[in-house]
C-alpha cells in the first residue's frame, strides 16, 4: 500500500514539472537540464565559433567585414558537403578515408568528360556522381558482406581513386575550365537576389512554427506533455531574426552566395531525413547499438550501405563544386587536407566518433569553425602550420568533450 502511495505521490510530481516545462522559462531550464546530463548538442562548438571569431576580429577588424565573411561562406561549401557525407557514416560509427580521393577524381572526371570529351556539364556532372555511388556500394559490399573494417576498405580506396584520378588527367595534370561558364561563376560568382535571400531566411521561422504545432498537436492526442505554443514562437522568432540580420550584414557587399545555399539547402534534407524519417531513426539505432537494431528487425545491412553510398556521392559532388570555384581539375584536387578537414568538420561540429548520435547541421558549424580559423590566419599573414596546429587542437577538445559528454549521459541514464 505505500509503496502504491509512493508511486501515485512521483507520477503527480513527474506530471507537475512537465507542466513546468512547457513554458518559455520551463523550456530555457529543460535546456540547462540537458546540458548537466552531458546532452550538449551544438553549444560547444558555437562558443567556441564565438570566441574564434572574436579573437580574429580583435586581431584584424577586417575578418568580420561583409566582403570577407561571403568569401568565407564560399569556401565553406565545397569541404562542407563532403563533411555532410561524412556525418552519415560517423552516424552508424564507421569512418570513409577516401572521400578527399572521391572528390578529387569527381573533379577530373567532369573536366576530361565535359572540356575534352564535350559532354553536356549537367551530364558530365551527373556520370561523376554516379561513379561516386558506385565507389561507395563498394565500401558497403566489402563491408557487408567480408566483414572488412570500413578503416582497411577506405584507405585502400584513397589509394585506388587517387591513381585513377591521375591517370585520367594524363600527362598534362590539370584540365582549365571555360571561364565565364555557368559552373565556373556558380562557383565564384553568382550571389541571390536580396529580395530571394530575406525571404530564404525567412523559411526555417514557417519550418518551426508548422513542424512544432504538429508535435503539440499529436502529444495531446496521445494525453502527452506538450511544450506551450510561446516557447515555439520564441524560438522561431529569435531564430529568424538573427538569421534576418546575417543576411542584412551581408547584403551590404556582394549577398549570399548561391553555392553557401545549395549547401544549406542540403543540409536541411538531410536533417529532416535524419530526425522525420524511419530510415534517419534506423541511422540513429544502428550507430547506438548493431545487435540491438537487428532485433528490432531493421535492415542493418541496407543502412550501412546507405550510408556509404550517400558519403561517396557527397563526397564527388564537393569534388564537382570545388572544380566550379578554382575554374579547374588538377592533380592537386582533393588531396592535401581535403580528406582531414571534411571528418574534422564533422567531428568538431559535434557528430560523435561513437556512433548514434549527430545531426546534420553539424557539418555546417563544423566546417565554419575550420574555414574561420584558416581565413583569420590568412589575414593574419601567418604560416599554415599554425593553422594545422590550432585546427588540430580544435578536433582534439572536441573529441574530449565528446567523450566527457557521453561519460555525463551515461552517469545519468540518458546514453
């Protein structure tokens, strides 16, 4: 009898402190909960974007100029799609080491089949991302099906795709694309119309607002708490205008670049298909627990494969946009820190190594912490090797606090 007492006194407590909750301030300390419990989500990585910025601006007040951050918007789109394909395999807790081969070739094959073979570009652009795809099926069927770590069958690839890449530019090493071209100014020129801008900006407040009154609405149907109808208009108008005001800040020089809202545009498929969709919440199963998600009678198989495709084509299709903003294909193409930088992006932004857990907006933050550190460095007028230095420092506390986070999540029952 008292421990039926007991139990009837926690559920009301329980059903007081959602209700709680379900208000603006209810929601700002749902929020201080989580992050106690090691749920950090985005918040290490955008205090540190702040603190990087504000030394760089302190250092050379041009960094945070109109002008230089659309420069910086366009550099982050190439590596930052390769680092989106990144987050779908670091999701099933694998790793692809060629995807820095992948796009380099993806830009060879575009120049040898679109400028000397004079195929049509979107044609030329479609075959390199299908080549992609099938590199990718490949990981996933040595995978699979031999049971070779995705480590061993990643690097052999980055060896492989490598010397294909060289093979097919030949003895000349680089192929110059026709500038002036609609894939050359798509890469370096061509910015929206500010009109089209603000009202892009606009889009994630509708997002929210519609995708939030859904939630209440089906929470209150299954006799669930439901977070008040303030906090989701709070969120979304705050979340507009800061976006408002980036894009004010930046129309003032040349605009948003078109190549910065492909790359946001894909990171927004991917985070709806990751957190709305039976096959994102499979990702999220497989990552956390294999065995578990075979029980449950998903396709393991299928999700692992899909994740390796997916990387492998991202990975040709950043290769295709970094050919548009250098105007060429070269041997040089994906190599160096290419490769580094896309599983850098991805792990800073906060997709762990673990498995499980990420989301796709982290190959967006991550990617603009790297570029950020490069660009202030650049204006700076010091060497690379600090950048190697800070960029490496940077991957280094990430992995810590990831691994700190996930000591947190297990000590409070939310791993």
């Amino acid at each position: 009898m008292t421990d039926t007492k007991e139990a009837t006194t926690m559920l009301d407590r329980s059903d007081v402190r959602m209700k709680h909750e379900t208000g603006v301030a209810g929601t700002i300390r749902a929020f201080f909960d989580r992050v106690r419990s090691g749920d950090l989500g985005s918040l290490p990585v955008v205090v540190g974007l702040v603190i990087i910025w504000t030394v760089f601006a302190t250092l050379n007040p041009i960094f945070l100029s109109s002008n230089n951050l659309v420069n910086l918007l366009f550099d982050c789109s190439t590596v930052g799609v390769i680092a989106l394909g990144i987050v779908c395999v670091l999701m099933v807790g694998e790793i692809d080491l060629s995807v820095g081969s992948i796009s380099g070739f993806a830009s060879a094959m575009v120049g040898t089949l679109w400028v000397n073979q004079g195929w049509p570009v979107p044609l030329a652009i479609l075959a390199a991302v299908a080549v992609g795809g099938l590199i990718g099926s490949l990981y996933a069927l040595l995978y699979n099906r031999l049971g070779m770590p995705s480590f061993v069958s990643t690097l052999s690839g980055l060896l492989a795709v490598l010397g294909m890449q060289l093979y097919i530019l030949g003895s000349t090493g680089s192929i110059n694309l026709p500038y002036g071209s609609a894939v050359v100014n798509f890469g370096q020129m061509m910015v929206m119309p500010r009109l089209v801008a603000y009202i892009l900006a606009a889009l994630p407040c509708i997002a929210i607002l519609w995708t939030g009154v859904r939630a209440i609405a089906r929470r209150r149907e299954a006799n669930l708490s439901a977070p008040s109808l303030g906090s989701i208009v709070f969120r979304a108008v705050v979340i507009t205008v800061v976006l408002e005001l980036i894009v004010l800040y930046l129309n003032q020089d040349r605009g948003i670049p078109w190549m910065f809202g492909l790359f946001v545009g894909l990171v927004m498929v991917m985070n709806y298909a990751l957190t709305r969709t039976q096959w994102g919440r499979s990702m999220t199963a497989v990552g956390g627990n294999r065995e578990a998600a075979r029980r449950a009678g998903i396709n393991v198989r299928a999700i692992y494969s899909s994740a390796f495709v997916l990387c492998s084509m991202l990975a040709a299709l950043g290769g295709v946009l970094s050919a548009a903003r250098l105007a060429s294909a070269s041997q040089q193409a994906g190599t160096g820190d290419v490769n580094l930088n896309a599983i850098a992006a991805a792990v800073i932004g906060g997709t762990s190594l673990f498995g499980g857990r990420g989301n796709a907006f982290s190959a967006l933050l991550g990617i603009i912490v790297i570029q950020s550190i490069a660009n202030g460095l650049t204006l700076l007028d010091l060497s690379s090797s600090l950048r190697y230095m800070i960029t490496g420092a940077v991957l280094a506390v990430a992995v810590i606090v990831d691994s700190l986070a996930r000591r947190s999540r297990v000590s409070h029952g939310r791993a």
